[in-house]
C-alpha cells in the first residue's frame, strides 16, 4: 500500500513539474529542434557550394563545427539578447500609455525601496541579497540585465569571431588574401550581418509595445484583459 502511495506521489511530482515549467521546456524544446532544422539545412546549402566549388563535402557533425555555422547561430543569438538587454533597461524610464509593456506612467524610474522591497523593506520570502544594505543589493538589482548585457557582448564576440574566420575561409577559396578581426569588424560583410537582425528585432519590440495597447490575446501574460480600456497601462490579463 505504502509503495502504490510513494508512486502516486511520485507522478504527482513530476506531473507538476512539466506543469510548473512548461512554457521554459516548451520554447527549450522548440529551440532544440529549431537549431537541428538549422543544422540540417545548413549542411544541406553548404555542401552544395563545396560541390560546386569541387572540394571535399562534410559530415553533419563537421558541419557543425565550422565557422560557417557558428556565425549563422551566434548572428541571431547576439541580436536576441541586444533586444532583451535594450528593452530590459529601457522599461526602466521609457513608458508608453495604454500598453502591458510598459509599467505604470508615474512609476518611470528605479522606484522606492518600498516598492521594490529591497532593504528593511525585504519580505521573509525576498531573495537573501535584496534584503542587504552593500553592494550585493545594488548588484542584485540590476543583475538580470546586466547578464543580458553579458550575454549580448559574448554572443557579439563569437559572432565577430567566427565571422572573420568564415570570410577568410571564402577568400582563400577565391586566392584572395586574408583580414584580421579589426579589418573585418570595418567591412560591410559584418554589418550587413548585424545590422539586419538588430533592426528587426527593434521593429518586434516596437510592435508588440504599441499594438497591446489596441489588441487583445485572451490568457495571456502578454495582453491586457480583453475588457481593459485602451489607456490600461501597466495591466496584464
């Protein structure tokens, strides 16, 4: 009787887990797959050019170790975390009436330590460091963009990196000679590549602030109440 009730327990438990964080295992597992379809099709499109050019062609898993690939995943990763870093910090002072997007208009700013309990105003259920009078608070209070920030340089990095070295692979191809990393973060090649997804991105986050003011998703996080004025701000559904 005891090990039915341990294994009852037990599916409980992970039937809440699944529950718990669905939305991360979802977007995770769709990221995997994303990045397989990616893969694939990147080997596909790449050993095509190799055969066109007669060079030797390449495994998946080689594939996926080149430079060619690396740039092709880090361009958009870089581009994602810019975007999350630029509105994470933005959100701070920038508001826009009537969005869900946007807090409260009179709350633009840091906020009081009241209303951010922080300090003596920290909460028994408060993050240890929050409830700190040092520099721990005042790292803790900015840590989620700062690591988008983190995130975003480290992306941008790997993105130059691998990119210089897939331009001069595509130069020793054609006998050209090749560039070092500062020449080629000059060319257009890299800006091209960066600038494309730093402004679509920018063009997202410009949409969605501005047509939640107008449209609704009924559930979601993300829209106000269908209900909710137009001029709502700050409101979630």
């Amino acid at each position: 009787m005891s090990s039915d009730t341990d294994t009852q327990e037990g599916d409980r438990r992970r039937g809440r887990f699944w529950r718990d964080n669905s939305l991360t295992l979802a977007f995770g597992t769709g990221f995997l797959l994303v990045l397989l379809g990616q893969a694939l099709a990147g080997h596909a499109e790449f050993n095509e050019q190799l055969r066109v050019d007669g060079l030797q062609q390449l495994t998946l898993g080689q594939y996926m170790t080149t430079s060619d690939f690396a740039v092709d995943v880090s361009e958009n990763w870089q581009s994602e975390f810019l975007q999350f870093f630029l509105y994470i910090f933005g959100t701070v002072w920038l508001v826009q009436r009537g969005s869900p997007e946007s807090k409260e208009l009179h709350k633009a700013g840091t906020e009081s330590d009241q209303e951010q309990r922080l300090g003596d105003h920290a909460r028994s259920d408060s993050p240890r460091w929050a409830g700190t009078k040092d520099w721990r608070q005042g790292l803790y209070s900015r840590s989620l963009g700062l690591v988008m920030g983190c995130l975003f340089i480290g992306s941008w990095l790997a993105q130059s990196i691998s990119g210089v070295a897939a331009y001069n692979e595509q130069q020793l191809r054609e006998l050209q000679d090749p560039v070092g990393w500062g020449a080629y973060l000059a060319l257009p090649d890299f800006w091209n590549r960066t600038l494309q997804n730093w402004q679509s991105e920018l063009l997202a986050v410009a949409a969605m602030v501005i047509l939640s003011v107008y449209l609704r998703q009924r559930g979601s996080p993300e829209s106000k109440p269908v209900g909710a004025a137009h001029t709502s701000t700050g409101v979630e559904g």
